[in-house]
C-alpha cells in the first residue's frame, strides 16, 4: 500500500499530514504497521515490490516509466540486527518498508530497516536522558570547578580565551574560541556528560510575559555562525563555560560561570522554533577519556561512540545531506529547502544515535591545546621595569586557592573576592626620566604644542613662567579652554612634576582602586571603571563611588599638586578664582583610557584643573551629540541656544528665537518641541568633530573654565600607543551645602595652607617666604 492510502487512524498517531508522510516516513509509523499485520508489499527476497491492492496497482500504472524502474532498482533493504547498549534485545525484527511515491513531484524516498528492537532502546535511552537533563532533580557537582566567576567582567577580564562582555559567542580572526550557555536557551538544549546542544545566539527579546523568546528568523550568515562553521573545518577546539541559571543538565552548577572544558564543535544545523528558523549547535567533549570532565552525573550512562552511528540521508529535493537529529523521524535540515522541517513543531526527542556519535580527531583530540588557568605573573617581561604597569597586568588573576576568576581591583595587590586570597603584585616604580626618549625628548627650551582645533575656534599662544600656554575660546560659549605645557626646566624643580610622579608610587599602601561606575545594566557582578581613583579633600562621587580622605592623610604629592594647581587656575582666571578643596586621583595603566563625559554635576565650580604626570595622552574636547544633532534621543528639540559649527545652525537659530516668544510649560511650548525636529529635518544620527585635541605630557596643566563648557561639550582621554603609566590628577571647587547629608566628610576641610612661587620654583607654606606675592594675571 502506498503511505498515501493510510487509514485516518494511521495518519492520525503520526500527527503529520499524509503528504509530508509522502516526503518521509516517521519510524514509529512502520512499528504500526508492524503491529497491525499488514501486507507491505515486498516479495520474498525483498528486492521487488508487489502492489498488495488493485489500489496501489492503479497508482504505480500511471507513473512515468522511470518512476518504476527506480521502484524496481531499489534492492534488498538492510536487514542486519545492530546490537544496542543497555539490556540485551530478544524480539529484534527487520522490518522492511516500502519506496513512498509522490505523485505530484515524482519523487521516491526510500527509507532503511526499521529494526523494532534497535527503535525500542532508543526510544528508552532518549526518555532517559530526558529525564536527566530536564528533570526536577539534579545529581550535585561531584567536584568544584577549577576556574569560575562571580561576575561577567570578572571571567573577561581574568580568562583570555573568553573575552565577550556580552552575547554568548567569543571569536577571534573569524573562528569560534569559546561559547557560554546560560538562562536563556531553547527548548530542547541539554547538558550531559559528554555532549551539549545549545541554540544560536541572535533574534531574541524579552517577551510580555517576562521570557525571552525568538522574535525573527536567525540568519545563517551572522558572523557567529560563520565563525561556528570556521571551527567545525578547522577543527579548532571550543571552551564552553555554563551560567549557574543554566538549568537543562543532568547536574546543578553552583557558580555563576563555571568552565566546563575544551569541547568538539561537530554539528550545526536549523530547526523551526515556532514560525521561526533557529541555529544550533553540537559539541562534544575534546577528550574521550574524560579525564578533565568534572561535572559527570551518574544518571548519563551512554558514552560518545557507543550507540550505532547517525542516520545521515540525503533530500530528494535539494540533494542536501542532513543527519537524523530527531528519534521521531528524518527531515530536511536545509533551511533554504522546501522540503525544510515538515515534521512541525512537536520535534519531540533528539535521536541518541545523533547525541552520542563520536566525531574522531585523531591527535588533534589527545591533549588540551593550552592550560585554561592562565597565569599572568609568568609572562615573558615580567622583569621588565614597566611591566607592573603593562595591560597584561591589569588583567585579572584565577584564584591558586579556590578557582574564582577575580579582576584586578587594588593598585599594588590582587585580592581574591572568594577566599580572600592576598597576592602582592610585583609594583617597580617608573623613574621620571625614563619617560622621555627619542620619539619623546625633554623639552629643555619653550616646549613645541601638538595641540589642534576645529575651524571656528578661536586660538591664544603665549608663554609664561616655564609654559607655553594655548587658550582656546570656543564660539557660542561663555568660558574657555587652556593647556599649559610644561618646560624641562618646570619639570624638574623640587617638588615638580618628576618628585611629584616618583613620589606617589612610593605609596605601597596607596588608596587607589577601580570602582564601579554604576552603569554595569545587565551585566553581572557590575562594571568596574578602567582607571583607578582616589579622591581627597571634598567628597566627589564623578562616575564611581569613593572612599574619600582628607589631605591632611593624602601623599605630599597630592598635596603639592593642589597648591600648583591652584597657582595656575588663579593666574588664568583671575580674582573670580575659588581654590580648589578637592583633588581626583585617576591612575591608568596601558591602554586603560576614559570615555567622553562632562564634569558639570551639581554642586561643583566653574573651574576644573587637572595636572598630569606619566607617559603622554590625547585629551578631545567635541559638543554633547544632542547639541550637535538639535533634538535628543526621543526626538525633541533642545530648548538651549545652538553653537555655531553644530548641524543646521543657522535654522536652529532662528527656531529657538521663536521658541523664546512662548510660554515655557504650555501645550503651545511643548508641541512646539515636538515638531520642529521633524519641520526642520534634524539628523538623528551623527557624531559632531573634536573641537580641541590636546596631548597632555608629563608636567602639563589642563583648565577648563566657564559652567557652558560642561553643559555643551564632553570630554575624553585615552593614552599614546606607548604610553604605560599616567596620573591624572584633577582638582575642583565642590560646594559642602551641595553634598547629602550621609556625604558629609567626617573631617575639616580647609583652605590650602601652600603656596607656590613661580620664581623660586618651590612650593612654601603660606607666608614663609618672604616677599612672596601672587603674580597678577598675564591676560
């Protein structure tokens, strides 16, 4: 009988339609047929078939002549008996089903021996293994993991072979190192013993209902599939690491990221998740003897290899081979096919002859290609003077104690977050004098400026007392912008630059630390800034938290760097200028840097100064994007006068001298704001040009003056590609009244006892030299 001519009752148990059962045969669809005694139409040596009805007979006589010679050529049907793992098989029957005609398309499909015994093991093993992975109760971790996290930045910055502060896929040149599986898989993703399946990651949101769930296609070109398809030719090992949410496995993780191991990446293929197409994955452990593998659960009894191999069967529309994922049947897994995924939504369970294949690599699979507990106190320039200070250094360390992955928080030491471990980190202090070289001379005359600025900025040059000094005034604006570069000769008087940078990394037990910064959203465990800081005098919280002492218990070398500034903030403003009674210690080593943002909290002066000591940076100073575009990110239009080099100047001009001849806080004022970004054609996008480029050296002074610079303008640092250690030493005028009252200092804060003498070159207490007067301003 032709799969076509199916009874109701038959087509019905198979819960697909009797056209798809034409494309391919479900194997539980043959035991029925077993089962109900039927007449399958073969003859006795198996190589013919016979119509059974004058049904089939009237169905096989229209089909083109090839159509029958293909029936006819089919041959015997495999009839060996595979002996399965587990209990031993005693009813093992080879049952021979029939070619499957398609009308329509002339198309055959021809499917192998249903061995009943074989089906019912698997069938046994599959709910089993579901059981396991899927099941309310856990086996608990044999052992601890050797290297885990608390924190996402924690395991990125600790581990360099998984490095994705987001997202679940980590590749480097195109090829998959590592990949994370955590809360948000699919429904059918596992953990076992040997083998993980885990969905692709993309096209996922947040639904009503609080889940996360595919919200569109996932493309197949996505640069982390093809990295996926690079490591599967490559045959590049894979690390996976498990997120403690992860609850599809046979056992409990008990840290928020363990690190399972190096693993196979051997299939990827597309199912149907709803009305959407979804990638997954295959991996299976790097190394067959399990001699790394943890977090075995007695209840995985299978091992890769052990189950007879996966069927693997090519479409007889697309000529694509696909591997039986499915225990139910075989489908196309060729998401371009039209013949892709027929068997609907209800998959039902992955086939365990698929999950528990072997894929051999031969050597490539006898030892794990690097040791996954890196170590950076062992890298190659460890001697190296500066490499306290290099990148490496700031990377974070795996506990020798307990495993935890912890980023380097303190300047001098690292401190396990777990068992408190204490490491004292190798800490050689960087003479000033190495910071100069050929590329970077010491400028023993008036110091040459690599400073730039847009069009329209207006430019002042002039030198004073061992600076050359440029001061930017910027156009539309109510302040300026001054850079002193410092003289060999400033550098170096006593208590200059040089002490000053030698001076402060004396300080073993120095106050510096990275904070968070409180912007950490969804990652866990927060965000810790690049840089470390230390604040002294009035409490400034600036975009982390700290803890903040009073210069009486600072480094002299804050100290000093308060009373200097306060000398050159006074000169270039004038008697309006309110010293400062704070100083922000910001310590960066390589690469570390400071994204833009802008020092106008509330509460503080209008005067920053900031001196700088240590390797070279490039300071930017651009417009905030909203007063460059016009409007914010919801699209309305800023209320606050345009500056001139900002996009559509002109029209934005005359739309805010309209906008003042409205009542603010009517509907009038606020439809006004909603439409003008729209009438006048705003951008929404763009990024405005660096207003003013500064390189900051060693010994330099930066002051920014005026409340307009902090409102319309942003700012950002990042070092010179060589540069490996640099303080940043800012000071401020912060109002006490301006502070909560759970920020008050526990301490006096008082007026700055020193004073400095541009001539002599030395900082003094106040009054004790005699004849010191305050030079008047030059400008």
């Amino acid at each position: 009988m032709l799969l076509g001519d199916l009874s109701p009752e038959v087509t019905e148990s198979t819960g697909v339609s009797s056209k798809r059962l034409r494309r391919s045969v479900r194997v539980d669809s043959a035991v029925n047929l077993l089962a109900a005694g039927e007449d399958h139409g073969w003859s006795s040596d198996t190589s013919t078939y016979v119509p059974t009805s004058d049904t089939e007979s009237e169905a096989l006589a229209v089909q083109s002549p090839a159509v029958i010679d293909t029936v006819a050529a089919l041959g015997p049907v495999v009839t060996d008996t595979v002996t399965a793992p587990g209990p031993a098989v005693t009813d093992t029957v080879a049952v021979p089903v029939p070619a499957v005609a398609d009308l329509n398309n002339d198309i055959i499909t021809v499917q192998p021996a249903v061995d009943v015994g074989l089906i019912s093991e698997l069938e046994r093993i599959a709910e089993a293994h579901h059981a396991a992975v899927k099941g309310l109760f856990k086996d608990q971790v044999p052992l601890a993991p050797r290297v885990w996290a608390d924190g996402r930045q924690d395991l990125c910055e600790t581990l360099s072979y998984f490095r994705a502060f987001q997202g679940g896929t980590y590749s480097t040149n195109g090829v998959v190192r590592a990949y994370l599986v955590d809360s948000s898989g699919s429904a059918r993703d596992f953990i076992d013993n040997t083998t993980i399946i885990a969905r692709a990651g993309g096209g996922f949101s947040l639904k009503d209902d609080g889940t996360v769930g595919l919200s569109k296609d996932q493309d197949s070109g996505r640069s982390a599939l093809k990295a996926a398809r690079n490591a599967i030719k490559s045959k590049t090992p894979v690390v996976i690491i498990v997120g403690g949410l992860y609850s599809d496995a046979a056992v409990k993780f008990p840290r928020t990221y363990s690190v399972l191991g190096f693993f196979k990446l051997t299939h990827l293929w597309c199912e149907r998740s709803g009305t959407h197409k979804l990638w997954k994955y295959r991996f299976e452990v790097l190394r067959s003897d399990m001699q790394d593998a943890w977090w075995l659960s007695n209840r995985d009894a299978q091992s890769l290899g052990s189950l007879p191999p996966p069927v693997v069967q090519a479409c007889m529309v697309c000529h694509v081979d696909s591997p039986q994922v499915n225990l139910k049947m075989w489908t196309c897994l060729n998401p371009d096919c039209k013949e892709f995924w027929t068997i609907g939504s209800n998959a039902g369970r992955y086939d365990p002859r698929f999950v528990k294949s072997y894929t051999p690599w031969g050597a490539l699979e006898q030892e794990n290609p690097f040791s996954l507990v890196p170590d950076i106190t062992k890298t190659s320039d460890a001697a190296c003077t500066t490499a306290c200070h290099s990148w490496e250094a700031t990377r974070g360390l795996v506990c020798p104690k307990c495993g935890r992955c912890g980023a380097r928080v303190h300047w001098t030491k690292w401190v396990c977050g777990g068992c408190r471990f204490v490491l004292e980190l190798p800490h050689e202090g960087v003479r000033a004098d190495d910071l100069f070289n050929w590329s970077n001379p010491l400028p023993t005359g008036v110091p040459t400026s690599f400073d730039t600025c847009a069009s329209g900025v207006q430019l002042e040059v002039f030198y004073v007392h061992g600076y050359r000094v440029n001061k930017w005034t910027l156009p539309g604006v109510d302040g300026f912008v001054a850079h002193m570069i410092a003289s060999g000769g400033v550098v170096a008087e006593a208590d200059g630059a040089n002490w000053m940078f030698e001076d402060i990394q004396k300080d073993q037990d120095s106050d510096l630390e990275r904070r968070y910064n409180g912007t950490g959203g969804q990652i866990k465990g927060g965000i810790l800034c690049n840089h470390f800081t230390a604040n002294y005098g009035m409490p400034y919280k600036f975009l982390a938290a700290a803890t903040t002492k009073s210069f009486v218990d600072a480094p002299r070398a804050i100290a000093v760097a308060r009373t200097r500034m306060n000398w050159a903030a006074g000169l270039l403003v004038g008697d309006t200028f309110q010293e400062f009674n704070e100083i922000l210690a910001l310590a960066y080593m390589e690469k570390n840097k400071i994204g833009y943002h802008d020092d106008g909290e509330t509460g503080l002066g209008p005067t920053i100064g900031t001196i700088s000591l240590g390797h070279s940076a490039t300071m930017s100073l651009r417009l905030k994007t909203k007063h460059y575009l016009g409007q914010t990110k919801s699209k309305i239009f800023v209320d606050r006068p345009p500056v001139p080099g900002c996009a559509k100047y002109e029209e934005r001009l005359e739309a805010f001298n309209t906008l003042q001849t409205l009542t603010r806080g009517t509907k009038e004022y606020s439809n006004f704001l909603k439409d003008t970004p729209r009438k006048l054609k705003l951008p929404a996008t763009g990024k405005p040009e660096v207003s003013i480029s500064m390189r900051l050296s060693h010994g330099d002074i930066m002051a920014m003056h005026g409340r307009e610079i902090q409102e319309f303008f942003e700012h950002a640092v990042e070092p010179i590609a060589e540069s490996k250690i640099r303080f940043a030493l800012t000071g401020r005028e912060i109002d006490q009244t301006s502070l909560t009252p759970a920020d008050q200092p526990a301490y006096t804060v008082d007026p700055d006892p020193m004073e400095y003498d541009p001539v002599a070159g030395k900082v003094f207490p106040k009054g004790e030299y005699p004849g010191l007067e305050s030079p008047a301003p030059i400008f």
